[in-house]
C-alpha cells in the first residue's frame, strides 16, 4: 500500500457517506467497510485490513468505529484517522440529537407512541438474538459456559456492579490461560500478516516521541474539558458526572455495546436518574435504526437527562440536551481514538501474532451472561410494564415474536424489523389499544 496512490478527498468522501449509511450493527459495518475498501476500491489488502480489524477486537470500545480510524490512519496518517473516526459517529450524533428532541417534545403523541410501542418489544428480541449470536461464537466449552452463567447471576441475581464482573472475568480468564491455556484459546483474535508485497509507510514505525506526544495530547483533551465543567457546575454537577461516568463507560465495552449497556443502565438510570427504564428502551430503538455505532446510544441519554435537568432554564432545555449529548460522546469517544492513534505503530510495528487473549476471551464470555440480563430486563418492562401482578401484555409480546421470527429464523436485517415493528405499533395504537 502506498498512500500518496490514495487521493484523500475520495478517502473523506467515503468516510462521511459510511457515516450516514452505516446500518446493520458493527459485523454490518465491518462488511461494508471490507468490500469497499479491499474488495472495491483495493485501498488495502486483506491480511492488513484482517491485521487492523483484530487489534481493534482486542479494545474497549466500538470495534467498527476504532477500525474506520485506524485505515484512515493507515492512509492519512493521524489526522486521516481523526477525520475519518469522527465522520463516522458525527451524522448519528445529529440525527440522534434531532430524533431526542422529537421524543422528549413530542412523544406523548398517539403516533409517535405508537410507533415507540412497537419498537421496544423488536428491541427485547433484537438484544436476545444479540446474546444468542454472541453465545454461539463466543461459548466453546463447559468453562467459558459456567463464566457465563457466573455473570449472568452476579448481576441479575446479585446484583454486583458491571465493572466488578468483568474484572473477575479478566481474571479469571488469566489465571486459566496459564493453568489451562487449551480452555481459552481462541483464533479470532490473532492474525499473521504475510502481505510482504507492501512495505510498510514511514508513519506507521514506532516511535517514543510520537508516543508520548500523543498521551500528554489525550491527557490535556481529558483534563480541559473535565476541569472547565469542575469549575463552571461542581464535581456533583449533571454535566461533571456525565463526563466521568461515560469515561468510565468507554474503558469497560469489552465485547461491544451491547455489553455495557447493563453498566449504561445501572448509573443513568438507577444511581443518576437521568432517565427512565422505558426511555433507556426508546433510546436504544433509536440507536439501532440509526447509523453510526449502536453506542451512540449515549447521546440519547444524555440528550435525555440534560433536557430533563434544564441546566440553563426551561427556555434552553433543547440547548442543554444537545450540550449533553454531545459532551458524552466526546467523553465516550475519546478512548477510542487514543488507542488507535498510540497503539496502531505498535500493532504495525511487530506484525506479529497478538497474544495474552485469554482474559478478553473470559470476558467475552461474561458478555452473554450480562447481555441475557439485559434482554430479561426490557422484557420485563416491556410485557409486564404494570408490574407481574398485572396481566402480560399480549401484543407487545406478539410483537416480540414477530421480531424473533423475522431476525432468527428469515434472517432479515435489524433496520427491516424494526420499521415492521414500528407500523405494526402503529396499527395497535391506531385500533384503540391501551399503551
């Protein structure tokens, strides 16, 4: 690969339409990503793409988002990765802050709520399908079953914090890669490039002076933003620990969003309460019908909670959502590029086989538990939404299943489901049923 053989215009141009076309979740992403710029556009080669893709596997954070910075880093150098990470979350954290204020103003509308009511059942099915898909791949033997089912009772049934679970995870997945390393061998994170036919570019080399610039860069780009809010609204402000949750947040998405979306509910809602159990389920309808990564989910949270809190008068609520918003996907990003940017030389550097996986392989497994936990709280709030005392609710279930059908069985894209489920709320609303 040479990159002066890669005209950059057609690079941000390619960057910008993913942004707004990037449906399908991150395996969709990743797909489109691979045939346009290795199959189509043979920007790059397959063993690089592959090398890129399982180092980004490897992170905290949304893989589809870290891999689109580190090509464009490959093909750019930093501020390639910079534009090109950024335009593939900024048209989501548009649409996003639009289609909040259309809900916290106008939700209570009978079609809008139609339309919601219809989405959150093909949620409930959609994070099921999520820990079945996950399970499949990630699940290979009675060991990583039983961490699994070690996560899923530590949180649904003992309600431990999500952090705590995954760090016993990695732990665990340590001490048994070196007592029973066969357990937790996996082929899906290491890579040998044999593409020799390209030279490396003088950007990708190793170099401390890069390194350290890039952490004292990432540090003042934490630190600023983070004192600015200290001062002007206290540690205790809404803003202030918005940016410090959601930064806790982004060091703990070991195995996708869906992973930490337990985390995500456990402070926004329960410890914060800046918005709702059905709201959380509304924001991630709106996640997964927009493009961008599924994690952009934050920006409707905290879209939500700076709209409900008013920070600066009732008159400019829309103006404090859309600050919040945009401050949690600042605070939530951030990692990702720093990784890429500081660890990308190194990948590149060694081209090697990338090892110590098996506290990541661990925690992939703990990711089922807590994502069958997820799916077993929307689903109670969504068929049960009065409490188990009160009658099941017959079409939101109905609604469910036909989520399920469409996803497990005809194997349909999670956009077409969700449009069918939001026309068959829709019908419900329209026909007089109580939602």
């Amino acid at each position: 690969m040479q990159t002066n053989s890669i005209p950059l215009r057609q690079a941000l141009l390619f960057w910008l339409k993913l942004g707004f076309i990037g449906f399908g979740g991150p395996a969709g992403q990743i797909a489109l990503m691979h045939r346009e710029i290795v199959e189509r556009r043979r920007w790059l080669s397959e063993s690089r793409f592959l090398h890129a893709l399982n180092y980004c596997m490897l992170l905290p954070g949304p893989e589809a988002q870290q891999l689109a910075t580190y090509l464009g880093w490959l093909m750019h150098r930093t501020w390639g990765g910079i534009v090109a990470g950024a335009l593939f979350i900024l048209p989501s954290l548009f649409i996003l802050i639009g289609l909040s204020w259309v809900y916290v103003a106008h939700g209570q509308q009978p079609l809008v709520a139609g339309v919601f009511y219809g989405l959150k059942p093909a949620i409930t099915a959609i994070v099921l399908q999520a820990a079945w898909r996950i399970g499949s791949r990630v699940l290979h033997n009675a060991a990583l079953w039983g961490i699994a089912l070690a996560a899923f009772v530590a949180l649904f049934g003992l309600g431990l914090p999500f952090p705590l679970i995954v760090l016993g995870a990695g732990l665990i997945g340590y001490l048994g890669g070196r007592w029973r390393p066969h357990l937790f061998r996996t082929t899906a994170t290491a890579v040998e490039d044999t593409d020799t036919q390209q030279p490396a570019p003088a950007h990708t080399r190793f170099r401390w002076s890069r390194l350290v610039l890039l952490v004292l860069c990432g540090a003042a780009l934490w630190c600023l933003p983070m004192a600015t809010l200290t001062v002007l609204f206290g540690w205790q402000g809404t803003y202030t620990q918005m940016a410090w949750f959601f930064t806790k947040a982004a060091l703990l998405t070991f195995g996708g969003a869906y992973a930490v979306l337990p985390y995500v509910y456990q402070g926004a809602v329960s410890h914060y309460g800046w918005l709702t159990p059905t709201q959380m389920i509304d924001g991630l309808a709106l996640g997964e019908s927009t493009p961008g990564p599924l994690i952009m989910v934050v920006a409707f949270v905290g879209f939500v909670g700076g709209y409900v809190q008013a920070q600066f008068g009732p008159e400019q609520a829309f103006l404090a959502g859309a600050l919040a918003a945009c401050l949690v996907t600042w605070f939530t990003f951030l990692p990702s590029f720093l990784f890429i940017l500081i660890g990308a030389p190194l990948v590149e550097s060694s081209r090697r086989q990338l090892r110590f996986t098996a506290p990541l392989t661990a925690i992939s497994a703990a990711v089922v538990g807590v994502i069958l936990n997820l799916a077993l709280f929307f689903a109670y709030h969504v068929f049960w939404p009065h409490g188990f005392a009160q009658q099941v609710d017959w079409a939101a279930l109905g609604i469910a299943v036909l989520a399920g059908v469409g996803l497990m069985i005809f194997r349909r894209g999670v956009l077409e489901v969700l449009i069918v489920c939001a026309l068959a709320g829709l019908v419900v609303a329209l026909y007089g049923y109580p939602i």
